[in-house]
C-alpha cells in the first residue's frame, strides 16, 4: 500500500490561502480526512470527505473557510484554506478510513502550516 503523501503547506500571513494536498493512490474507496495537531495541543479533526466525494463535514472553527475535495482520477485529497488565522498554525495531517472502519488508521507524515499575525 502506497503511503499518505501530504503536500502545500508553508508559511503565510493572517488573511492569505493555501491549498493542501494529500496523494492517496491506494485509498480509493476510502472515507479520507484532514487533521490538525498544534504544538501542545491534541489532534483535532478539520475536515471529513466521503468515499465518492459527495458529502463532507467540517470542524466549527473553520467552517466557511476551509473546502475539502477529492479528485478521483488522480487519487488526490484537497483541502483548500482561505482567511487563515495564527490559530490554524497546525501540523496538517492526511488520514484514511475503511467505510466499515470506525477510526482513521492510515496517517500521512503531515505538512506545516504557519500562519503569521
């Protein structure tokens, strides 16, 4: 199984956008999700996407900022991140769930987003 591969994140100022990206050729079928760890903080889920890509759900603090997608064809997970705030200053992490499954249990490596004030 080819692992979660996160990319995008980096440095940006209070207002700007990033686009992360999560390769997941081997997920296909999967129910996949963003996750946010702070330092200090516990892991905190940001975002969840169905198999098919038809529903979706988002944490409080950034709903109406942040979109996640898939895009089947190319096996990729996207979570696009508008009006940032210092607060999402987070590792981003990739995670993927079988649709029987009740937890995620394959995790990507994670991709820093800092967010400066």
């Amino acid at each position: 199984q080819e692992p979660l591969v996160e990319s995008g994140g980096g440095l940006v100022q209070t207002g700007g956008s990033l686009r992360l990206s999560c390769e997941a050729s081997s997920f296909s079928g999967y129910v996949m999700g963003w996750f946010r760890q702070a330092p200090g903080k516990a892991r905190e889920t940001v975002a969840i996407i169905s198999a098919n890509g038809e529903s979706s759900n988002y944490a409080a603090p950034v709903k109406g900022r942040f979109t996640i997608s898939r895009d089947t064809a190319k096996n990729t997970i996207y979570l696009q991140m508008n009006n940032l705030k210092p607060e999402d200053t987070a590792v981003y992490l990739c995670a993927a769930r079988g649709l029987s499954a009740v937890e995620f249990h394959y995790w990507g490596q994670g991709t820093q987003v800092t967010v400066s004030s």
